[in-house]
C-alpha cells in the first residue's frame, strides 16, 4: 500500500505539474482557429505553440527521466513551409487535446487528494449545517445513517481513484507528449541514418588522413632510410670488390639484395595503403598513369571539370579501375580497354569496359567479389555486365557527399 499510495502522489505530482502548460494550451485553444489562417502568411505565428511545446517536452522529460527530442521542423517552402509541415500539426493537435484534457486531469488529480479527506472528516461536522442544507461532494445529507455511510463510501471511492486511476491518467500524458511532440518512428529513422552517415564519412575522411600520413611515413622515412641502407652496402661491395676471397664480401652482397627485395615490397604495401601518385597527381593523374601502364590501349575520359571527391571514395575510385584493368589484363581477350568517369559532387560514376571475350563470373574468384564488397563499404552500388562474346562492363556509383 505504501508503495501505492508514493506512485500516486508521484502521479499527482505529473498531473499538477501539467497545469503549466494545460492552461496556457486552453487559453491558445480559443485563439487557434486564427492561429492556423495566419500560417500561410505568417510562418512565425506557430513560434508562440512551438515555445510552448518545447516547455512541455522539458516537463516530460523530467518525469520520464530522459531528455524528449524535438521533431524535426521544415527549414524550407516560403510562406507555406508552416502549412506543410507535420511537426507544426502535431504542436497544434497537441495544444487542442492538452488543453483540455490537460486542465481537466491536472485539477481533478489535484482535487482528489483534499476530497478524501473532506468525505472521511464529514462525519464530524455535517450537523453545524441547518438541517436539510448540507450538501457533500456529489451527495446530500439529511440524517446520521446517511452522515455515517454516504461520505465513507464516497471517500473509499475518491481513494480508490488516486491509487488506481491517477497513475496511468498521469502515464497517458506523458505519453502523449512522447508521442505527438517527438519525432515519429519515420523522422527518428532518418535522423539515426544522417547521423550514422555524418559520422561515418567522418571516420573515412579521418581513416583516409590516416592512411596517407602512414603513406608519408613509409615512403619518406622507412623507405629513404633503406635506400640509404643499400647505397652504402654497395659502396661496401665495391671497396670489397679486390678482395674476392673475403667472406665479407658475399655477405654485403646478399644484404645488398635483401635490402632491395625489401624494398620492392615496401613500394608494394605503400601503394596498396595510398598510392602515392593520387596524393601528388590527382585522381585524373593516377589514372591516366595507370591505363599507361597496361599492355593494351587504354583510354581515359572524365570533365575537366570534374569535383575531386573525398580521399576514401578517391582511394576506392583508384583501386576498383585497378582490380578492373587487372582483370582485363589477366582473364579476358581484350583489345582495348575504356575508364569513364563522371560526377557532380554529390557522387562518382566509374565505368571500365572492355572489348574482351566477356562471361566474367562473380562467384569464380576473378576480383569482381572485391570490388562489390570495397564499394559496398561506402554505400555506393556495382553494376557488372559480361555477356558471353560481348566484353565486360564495370559501372560503380560511389556518394560523395
């Protein structure tokens, strides 16, 4: 019974509180029907329910015990941005049903408590009235049956209504303030994805810094250093060169060699990172650079005019024409091969075709899967093409934004 009777002097609590905004919500009842004619010519005349409503969600969310966020309002539309807008309904439709119901719950839940205790203690002084005159909350009193029966009753009802009634009349309001002053399901959803997006783009662009600061470090440190390693190994194997016999010399020379090898993997892992042409040339400049180096003629079409992309969706960009021209080198006929890249800032299209034997399989290892999943992992989509006897088309869109 305690912890009944603490929830429904908790519930009051909500209930009283409400009258803030209850009342204020009852006196724009009467002044909404201008309210909603002046919309299209006065955006700004929903301000006044806005602030309101914004008052309530703080209430709400003091008592649910989190913070209530608030619908998302159109930005944009000219004087009809208001008339257009959900959110603004919403505040309206919230202003009309608070109101009333509101003031109504608020001063009854807030009534009950007193009327409890008037109805026990009627009893003591009904006889100080002139007979036939007193009249109780809701019923009438004339002899001590009816003084000793009548009031109790009405006073286990009033009781029976705070501890049972109070409390989910109480979780109904905030519920509707939950419901009709937040975001719907569908604004949550898109602001959870703009969010994840923001933040997303964000890490790529840091990963992306990253991975050329890594870039940097190796090929200007760790690789400079064992350039300067094996010049002097090689100076170390020509002094030793008039000594054929030494033992020293065999072993300078191997380091030499070793040294070397390590370097050709070292390029290898700094071009897999960030190739380092796209931070010095550009992306146009990598790839030209690229489809020279082909065995077969490859040509390259983009703007010139072309919005350079983020570092990620540049690196991405690079390395899907790479895998597709290695394909086209390795598994297909071709004789000529076509990079086309186009975009408006908001994406990157990329297309490689080949005139090639086509019936290039996903499933079958060729390096298609990986371009799916590199592209996948930035939201962007791959479309592959490979009739059999009609070459291979490559399209990948890549978001920019």
């Amino acid at each position: 019974m305690r912890t009944a009777i603490r929830r429904s002097i908790g519930a009051t609590a909500v209930l009283a509180s409400g009258l803030q905004t209850a009342l204020p919500a009852l006196a724009g009842v009467f002044v909404a029907p201008l309210l909603v004619l002046l919309l299209p010519f006065v955006p700004a005349a929903a301000k006044p329910v806005r602030a309101l409503a914004g008052l309530e969600r703080e209430r709400a969310g003091r008592h649910l015990g989190y913070r209530l966020p608030e619908a998302a309002h159109a930005e944009e539309g000219g004087r009809w941005r208001a008339v257009r807008d959900p959110a603004t309904w919403r505040d309206l439709l919230w202003m009309v049903v608070h109101g009333f119901a509101g003031t109504f719950c608020g001063v009854a839940g807030t009534a009950l408590w007193p009327a409890v205790v008037t109805s026990a203690l009627t009893p003591a002084y009904w006889r100080l009235f002139p007979p036939g005159s007193f009249t109780g909350m809701l019923i009438r009193i004339e002899t001590w049956p009816e003084a000793l029966t009548l009031p109790l009753l009405q006073a286990v009802a009033y009781a029976a209504a705070v501890i049972w009634l109070v409390p989910p009349v109480a979780r109904g309001q905030l519920r509707l303030a939950r419901s009709l002053l937040g975001p719907s399901d569908a604004e949550v959803l898109a602001q959870q994805v703009e969010t994840l997006t923001r933040t997303r783009a964000e890490a790529l662009e840091s990963h992306g810094a990253e991975l050329r600061r890594i870039e940097r470090d190796l090929h200007d440190g760790i690789q400079a250093q064992l350039v300067a390693v094996a010049v002097r190994l090689g100076l170390a194997e020509r002094a030793l060169a008039a000594e054929p016999d030494n033992p020293a010399a065999a072993l300078v020379k191997d380091a030499r060699t070793g040294i070397e090898d390590s370097l050709g993997t070292l390029r290898d892992i700094v071009r897999g990172i960030y190739p380092p042409i796209l931070a010095d040339r550009g992306l146009s400049g990598a790839l030209h650079a690229l489809a020279g180096g082909q065995r077969i003629p490859v040509s390259v079409r983009m703007p010139d005019d072309l919005p350079r992309p983020p570092a990620a969706i540049e690196a991405a960009a690079y390395f899907v024409v790479a895998e597709s021209l290695t394909n086209v080198t390795k598994h297909s006929t071709a004789e000529h091969a076509e990079v086309i890249l186009d975009g408006d800032g908001e994406s990157l299209r990329v297309t490689v075709r080949d005139d090639g034997q086509g019936g290039a399989d996903i499933r079958a290892g060729s390096g298609l899967a990986g371009i799916r999943r590199r592209v996948a992992a930035l939201d962007g989509t791959a479309r592959i093409d490979s009739p059999v006897d009609g070459g291979t088309t490559i399209e990948v869109l890549l978001p920019c934004a």
